[in-house]
C-alpha cells in the first residue's frame, strides 16, 4: 500500500513453483522463505520506484522474477508486473499478518492520514501456506496443466511450525491424495541441490512400492549416490 508515492505497508511471499505457471496457480509462501537479503533489498527497491514514478496512492501488487546465484552478479531481479489494485492475495496476507491492507488502502484512498506500520517479516514463527484447487476431474476431457493462463477455480490457506508443514497441510486440504495400486512416479530434479534435497526421500518412494521413473540427469544422479538398494530407476 503506498500514499503519495511513498511505501506505506508491505508483504514479500514467495512462489513454489519456477516462473511460468500463472499466479493464480502457484502455490505461495508467506513470509518467503529463500529470498536471501540482497533480493529482499532490491525487490524493495524496485517497488518504491514503482509507486514513486506512478505516484500511487492505495494498494498496488507486483509479481518479480529472482535468479538466485552464488555470486552477486549471478542474482538478478526483473519485474513481470505491476498492477495498480488489490490482489487476491490480499486476504491472505492480511489474515497471516494479522494487518488489514484494505482498511489501510480504503483510508489512503479517502484522503485520511495514515502512519507506516511495517511488519518485521523474520519475527513469525510459523509459516502460511496458499494452495490452489482446480477443477480438472469433474470436467471431461479437461487438460491438467498449468501454465501461464489461470486454471484454477479456488484456493485454500493453512498454517505450520515451517515450510513444510504449511505445505503439507494445504496439499492435504486442496484434496491431494496419493495414488494406489500399481503406478509410477516420474522425478525432474533441477540443480545439484534440488537434486541432494530429493535424496533422502527416494527409498521411501520405493519402499511404498512405487515403480521411480527419472529424467536422464536425474537418474545418473540417483544411481551414483547408491538410493536404490539394489533396486532400478528406469530412465525416460
């Protein structure tokens, strides 16, 4: 929210899926969760130009794209939006942090005095978690895949002790269940971390009886770390 161009509030989540699946599809995280300072600090940079150069008084929402890399000059922030209007995220965020956004934008948008009233984002010691729901089973011939036009019909929000438990919580809720019976499980881990980050849960796959497909990095990966105890990760 911003009142004469100058930052009045602020909230930073941050998406779980990579860049390319609509906002109104990804899951989010709030507060972020691996934003490390420095894109913190440019992401705020970069809004209060925003809001200084459009002199923006009420709410207004920003979606950035974060390359993180280990070097400086790795990292880079870019905007791929700004809108001049509330979001759906505004419920959420203003229920996690406990400040009402609109009551703050509707007083900025009156004309009242308002006062800055930031929310230190490292103080909270849980983490909020938005999952999407679709609509996919109950329409026939109907294609599951996101992208960058929004497919979701709904959406719910749960709470956890960490990332994980927030997320795991929301899955559950959004109705995900895991298949039984004879299938298989396809696994595209990215980097080297994504990939050491999968490691400890790729037995557990297998010991639920679950036949593991992987992409060829993937696969090589799994295989030259020794997870399979004897079993096979079939290469696709």
């Amino acid at each position: 929210v911003a009142h004469k161009g100058q930052l009045v509030n602020y909230a930073i989540s941050e998406h779980v899926e990579d860049a390319g699946t609509h906002s109104g599809d990804a899951t989010l995280l709030l507060p972020a969760q691996r934003l490390n300072m420095e894109t913190h600090r440019r992401v705020m940079h970069i809004a209060s130009q925003l809001s200084k150069a459009l002199e923006i008084s009420g709410p207004f929402n920003v979606q950035f794209l974060a390359q993180e890399g280990s070097a400086s000059s790795h990292r880079t922030v870019k905007v791929i939006e700004c809108n001049v209007r509330a979001s759906r995220t505004v419920p959420f965020v203003s229920k996690t942090l406990n400040v009402n956004f609109i009551e703050l934008a509707t007083r900025v948008m009156l004309g009242q005095d308002v006062k800055p009233s930031r929310v230190h984002l490292l103080d909270f010691d849980f983490i909020a978690c938005k999952v999407p729901m679709f609509s996919f089973l109950r329409l026939s011939g109907a294609d599951p895949k996101t992208g960058v036009e929004m497919q979701s019909t709904g959406e719910v929000a749960c709470f956890g002790r960490d990332a994980n438990e927030a997320f795991l919580k929301g899955m559950i809720s959004a109705g995900l269940k895991l298949p039984k019976g004879e299938c298989g499980v396809l696994l595209s881990l990215g980097t080297k971390e994504d990939k050491e980050a999968m490691f400890p849960y790729v037995p557990l796959l297998a010991e639920m009886g679950y036949q593991l497909y992987a992409t060829g990095g993937t696969a090589a990966a799994i295989e030259a770390a020794g997870l399979m105890c004897g079993g096979k990760v079939v290469k696709v």
